[in-house]
C-alpha cells in the first residue's frame, strides 16, 4: 500500500484576533496549516478528500459551522471536526456531535483545545487509511462488503447484488476485500464499516 496523503490541519473563525492566535497556537504542531474567515471560503477551497482536521467555529457569520459540518456529511469528507464554542452554546455543540463532530472545545479554553487536538489527528490519520483501503477496492467489492456487512449469507448477497452473480463469486469477492482491508472474518468487517460510516454509505462512495 502507498504511504497515506499528509494532514493538514484547517482554522475556520471568523474573528481575525482568535483566527490569528490560534493559527500562532497551532503552528508548533508541524502541520501543513490554512486558515479561513468563513465557512462559504473554506467549503470553496477544501479538496474533495483531504484528510485532516478542521478547528471550526460554530457561530460563524453567513454559513455557520453545522452548516459547514452538513456539507463535509454530504462530500463524505474525511476530515475530522472539532468545534470551537462560546459557553452559551453547549445545545448547538452536542447537536454537532450528534451529526458526527469529532469533539468541541469552549473559546477561549487554548490549554484544552490542545488537549484534544491529539486525539483528533490520531483520528484523521486513521480515516485517511481507511479512505486509502475503500478506494482500493472494485465498485463490485465496495458494493459486496455493505451487504456483508448487514450480515447476510452469500447466497442472498449475490441475488441482491446488480446484475446478480453466483455464491460463488460472493465469496471470492469477500476474500479479495478482505485481503485489501487487511481484516479476517465478517465480524471485523461489521466493525470497520460502522466506524468507517462517513465513508461508505450507499451513493457516492461506492460509484
């Protein structure tokens, strides 16, 4: 497998005084850095699969950050988020890790927003491998693993799958994705594509 692409690492406030600070914060930790005014400029430049980790504000003017969240929900983004927010906005932060942020911090709190960030980019590092895993796998076998996943036998996933196939194929099929996720059995593959589920929800990302 070739190396997995390099993290950057993302500021999105719209503050210029916080934004600079912490951009100063950040610069030690010897990432690739960007920062960014707006939700709208970062959506704008952010490639479609970039792994890495954005610090977000929540109250940003014009898109805010749920928003911001959404649109990397429906890009199947992988980049992990960690929310910045004021202390009357503890409803809006648990809203934003209910739709899949990562964790968030209350402003101005740099010690513990520190804290977590290793947390975070051990998990953006993990979701570029996965990444890097899915994309190795045929549409054929991407599409072989979500029914494996639901747990059903060869002989139904192979009626299910379009144009149907044999058992047969189901099954060398299975052991081709299995060799490229580097997992062994059925249950292990159930519990990657749950912790993988950004990833690879019917639609886009079996295309």
């Amino acid at each position: 497998m070739s190396t997995s692409p390099a993290l950057t690492l993302y500021l999105v406030d719209d503050d210029e005084a916080i934004r600079r600070s912490l951009l100063l914060l950040l610069f030690p930790q010897g990432l690739p850095l960007q920062g960014f005014d707006s939700g709208e400029a970062f959506v704008q430049a952010l490639g479609p699969q970039q792994p890495g980790c954005v610090i977000l504000d929540l109250r940003l003017g014009g898109m805010n950050g749920l928003a911001v969240l959404e649109q990397l929900r429906q890009r199947r983004s992988p980049l992990v988020v960690l929310f910045l927010s004021g202390h009357g906005d503890i409803p809006m932060a648990l809203e934003a890790m209910r739709l899949g942020a990562f964790d968030w911090v209350v402003k101005p709190d740099t010690a513990r927003l520190l804290e977590k960030l290793p947390a975070a980019l051990a998990e953006a590092s993990a979701r570029a491998e996965a990444l890097q895993r899915w994309q190795e796998l045929t549409p054929r076998e991407r599409e072989v693993a979500r029914q494996v996943g639901l747990g059903l036998p060869n002989k139904e996933i192979a009626r299910r799958l379009d144009p149907p196939c044999s058992p047969r194929s189901v099954e060398t099929h299975r052991a081709h994705l299995f060799a490229k996720l580097g997992l062994g059995n059925d249950n292990e593959l159930g519990r990657w594509l749950q912790r993988q589920a950004w990833l690879v929800a019917d639609g886009e990302a079996g295309a």
